[in-house]
C-alpha cells in the first residue's frame, strides 16, 4: 500500500477528510529518495544511483524515477511503443537487453513532462517486475518501491478475538497479535494453537508484500486462500512470524465480544 492507495490520503477511499478540494485523480508528489538503488538484469547493473526521485500517483504505487546519467544507456533500446498519460504527458519506451536477457518495453520517460510532473523531465523509470533484482543499498527490494510514509506495527493485545466462516468457528484467541498498516484494516494475527489448523488447506499461492515479505495461503471450506503467514517476514513483521491472519473482508470477526463490520477492499468478494 501506499500514500495513493486504499483508505490513504490520496487513496480511493481515504480514511479521513482534508479541509480542502481534492481531484478523484491525477494528483502527483514528487519527492528526492536518499536512498542508493540498482537495479539487475541477467546479473548486470542496468541502473544505479543515489539520486532517486520518488513519484506518488494517486491510484498507483510510488515508482522510482533516475536520471538518465545513472542509467547504463547501451543497454537501452528504443521501443515503438507509446503513450500518453493526462497528468504526465507523452510517454515514450525502452526495453533493455543485458546478460543475454532482454525486457520488452521495461523502462519509460517523459521528454516533454506537463508543467505538473516536470520534476521528471530527464528521468526513467522501469517497470519493476521486468528488471530480475532491485537493490535498496545492500538490501534485496521486492514487490514494489516502498514508501517512506507506509507504516507497520505490530502490537500485543489482550482483546478476546473470535473469526468464523459460515457460521463454524475456526480461531479464538486471547492473546492474538494487532497488526496495524498504513491504509489496511486492522489485521488480527493468531497463534496455530488458537487456530482450528484442522480445518485449514494449505494451497499454492504465494503473494508478495513488500514490507512484510512471502505469504503463504490456506483456503477454508469454499472460502479460497482465505487465511495467511510469514513463514519468513520482513523486519517489519518478524512480531507475526508464523502466526495465522484471516481476510475481515470474508470472515466473521469478533473483538470482545462484538461483531466488526466487514471492510471493503481489493479482497472483498
């Protein structure tokens, strides 16, 4: 998630109110990273710079922007693909060929950006799942950029949590673990030991966020991949390794005794 997603401020469907005007759309933030990133394909560098623009986009996730100069050029190959963006402006592409690899259309720009997004003129960017491996200083990126203003914390809590699907009730506990996110419901993390595992299939997805790490998924009765963990967290997550959460969105949820209204996100069904 993201300053432009979800209950953010600039998200879909913000959480609070300004005391002002806002567009549904086409708001843009643009701010300097001081973060060292690079980013591989094939096992070479194809960029690497400390001078990183940072882009919040309403309804997007941020997207790293670099100056030309700290991407490796002959590895870039014009594509004839072309866009246009009604914030930014025209956007022209690359693809990137290095280590015996290419990316089709893998970065972009805006040669002549419109007066709002000219912060970026001169700038790339890339798609981030079409590079191999993204490095923030010496640590692995995954997922997507993260954003400096997204938060994560987790707390201990004593409130009674009950979840059931279809009426049968599958976790209860007293001393489950809150895990408070920027833009997302809370999310109420058991012990297995308060989780009926018996009533739990394990499947194949696997999902990645890219502050919390790999999730792994059970699904409940109909209720497809409806409960997750970390087996392997984030620093920001190792308070929840291993322990079992439930989508809000499609399960019953009791805190000390009263009913949660279910949420409506991305999850909804």
């Amino acid at each position: 998630m993201a300053l432009t997603l979800g209950t953010a401020p600039f998200g879909e469907r913000p959480a609070g109110r300004f005391n002002f005007e806002t567009p549904g759309r086409g708001i843009l933030y643009i701010e300097d990273s001081p973060r060292r990133v690079r980013g591989l394909l094939g096992g070479q560098v194809v960029v690497d710079s400390t001078r990183v623009r940072l882009l919040h986009e309403s309804g997007h996730l941020p997207v790293w922007y670099f100056p030309e100069e700290d991407v490796r050029s002959e590895l870039l190959r014009p594509s004839q693909k072309v866009t246009r963006c009604p914030w930014k402006g025209e956007t022209v592409y690359f693809s990137v060929e290095a280590g015996g690899r290419r990316a089709e259309d893998a970065a972009w720009s805006y040669r002549e950006p419109l007066p709002g997004a000219a912060p970026i003129a001169g700038y790339l960017a890339f798609h981030f799942h079409k590079l191999d491996e993204w490095l923030e200083e010496e640590e692995p990126a995954i997922g997507h950029p993260r954003d400096p203003y997204h938060r994560i914390d987790v707390r201990d809590t004593s409130r009674r949590v009950r979840i059931s699907i279809d009426g049968q009730l599958v976790a209860e506990s007293s001393r489950p673990k809150a895990l408070f996110e920027a833009g997302l419901p809370t999310r109420w993390y058991v012990p297995r030991e308060d989780v009926r595992m018996e009533l739990l299939e394990a499947t194949d997805k696997d999902t990645v966020c890219a502050y919390k790490g790999h999730a792994s998924y059970w699904s409940v009765g109909e209720e497809d991949d409806v409960a997750w963990t970390y087996e392997e967290p984030l620093t920001d997550a190792v308070a929840v390794r291993g322990l079992v959460a439930f989508f809000n969105e499609r399960v019953d949820v009791e805190v000390d005794g009263e009913r949660e209204e279910r949420p409506v996100t991305q999850w909804s069904r």
